[in-house]
C-alpha cells in the first residue's frame, strides 16, 4: 500500500474534482503518481488509457457535487462577516449555485481567502477517504493524515475588544469603562446582531456630539466586519443610579472590556 505522504494530495484532490468530459484521470498504486489522459479521437494519438490499465494503474472519478455543494454550504454557515453571509447563503439557493457563489466571494476578499483555505482542507481529507477506500492506503493511516487537515476556523478578531480598545485611545481619562451590553453579552450574540456598547464618561453634554466624534471607528469596523456596531454614551452617575430600564437591564447584564 501507499504511504499517504508519497501522494500529491492537491493533485488528487484536483482530479476528483474534475468534470471535464473527456479527460480520465489515473493514479500508479506503487508510487502514487498522478497523470490524465484523453481518448484518441481528441488527441489524435494512440488510447493510453488502455496501457495504463494494462499496467494496474487506477482510474480516478470524480466526486459527487454534493460534496461541493455541501462544502458551500458548511462554510456559508461559519462567516461571521453579516452581508457576506447574506449573499453567499442567497447563492446557494437553485440552479447554478456553484457559479454564483464564487461570484459573490470577489466582493469579499477577506472571506474568499477563507473559503480558499477552507476548500482546501475538505479537499485533502476527501482524497485521503478516497485513498483508503480504494484500498490504496490504510485506513488508519489515511485518518491520521486527514487531521493535519481540520477545517480552518474564521480568521476574525475579537471585535468588541478592538473596538473597546479605540474608543479608550480616543477617550482617554475622560473614559471610565466600555461595557458590552445586549445578545452579545448574553452569549445569544451572531451575525444577525447588533454589536451594542455601553461607553461609560466622567463627563457628558451631549449623547450625539460623542456619537459624532466616534462616528468613523464606529463606521469603519462595521463596514469591515459586516456587523452594526453601536455605542451608547452615558455618565458614571447615570450607570450608579440608573432610571431608565434599559439601562437597568443593561448595568445587570453588562460584560466589561475596558
């Protein structure tokens, strides 16, 4: 049998994967090497694909598009970027889902590099399946190399904690905390939710003035993120003696960062 290493996991993840009608896709059982061929009346040369399995080559075929489309639609469900996750969900609904969905992803540079990674990954593991169920390589051998393979997590910062972070830059000594408040506090927190923060001043005149003069981080780590971030300025003795009931339940479920 093969040693999993001695095969081009990319390669044949590569040649499952493709649908090309008239290329046939072959794999040597003794050293795992990868080449295709096509029938004559394309190439206009003798059949090779009749030597080679003379020779014991195995033939390659093409995964299900199932598979692929699953792969969508797992790595849909992990985006944590709010309107990517909109669009690609959208995507995948009907005919030529495969086609708009990698349209979509030019508009996310960020994200279509995760999915690249994430692709990848799924692809590797599913040619070791395939290895081992072609009883080219051991079962066993073919799953501990599937888990140098994991599915890659999302690539996101802690947001709130970086937004936090600005807003005391911007504030300095006139900042007291900055509390997250809301589902996000409350662990019920995703994509669909706002990312609330209660930013707590030694002084304020003005709720709307702070607001426009943190407009742009605001701004800046919603368009990146995709998720709404918004703050609510109040003073140390509003949040001690608090009157209004949002801010009751607010203080109660508050979690600090800053």
């Amino acid at each position: 049998m093969l040693d999993p290493a001695q095969v081009d996991l990319g390669e044949l993840a590569d040649a499952l994967d493709d649908r090309t009608p008239e290329v046939q896709w072959w794999i040597d059982p003794r050293t795992g090497r990868i080449l295709s061929t096509m029938p004559e009346v394309y190439t206009g040369e003798p059949d090779e694909s009749e030597d080679l399995e003379a020779q014991g080559w195995v033939a390659i075929e093409q995964t299900d598009s199932r598979e692929g489309y699953q792969d969508m639609a797992d790595f849909t469900s992990g985006v944590q970027h709010r309107r990517a996750a909109e669009l690609l969900d959208r995507a995948l609904n009907g005919r030529g889902a495969f086609r708009r969905f990698k349209n979509t992803l030019f508009e996310f540079p960020e994200v279509r590099d995760q999915w690249f990674r994430f692709r990848d990954a799924r692809a590797r593991r599913r040619a070791l399946t395939w290895l081992a169920d072609a009883g080219l390589v051991d079962p066993e051998a073919a799953e501990l190399a599937a888990a140098a393979y994991p599915d890659p997590s999302p690539e996101n910062e802690d947001l709130p904690a970086t937004v936090a972070t600005e807003l005391a830059t911007h504030y300095g000594d006139r900042l007291h905390q900055v509390l997250l408040v809301g589902p996000w506090a409350s662990g019920e927190g995703s994509v669909e939710s706002e990312l609330d923060l209660l930013v707590v001043l030694e002084d304020l005149q003005s709720p709307w003035a702070e607001l426009r003069a943190v407009e742009s981080v605001l701004w800046r780590h919603t368009e990146r993120s995709g998720i709404t971030v918004c703050a609510y300025p109040v003073t140390q003795a509003q949040l001690s003696r608090p009157e209004e009931p949002w801010l009751v339940r607010a203080r109660a479920e508050a979690v600090r960062l800053r």
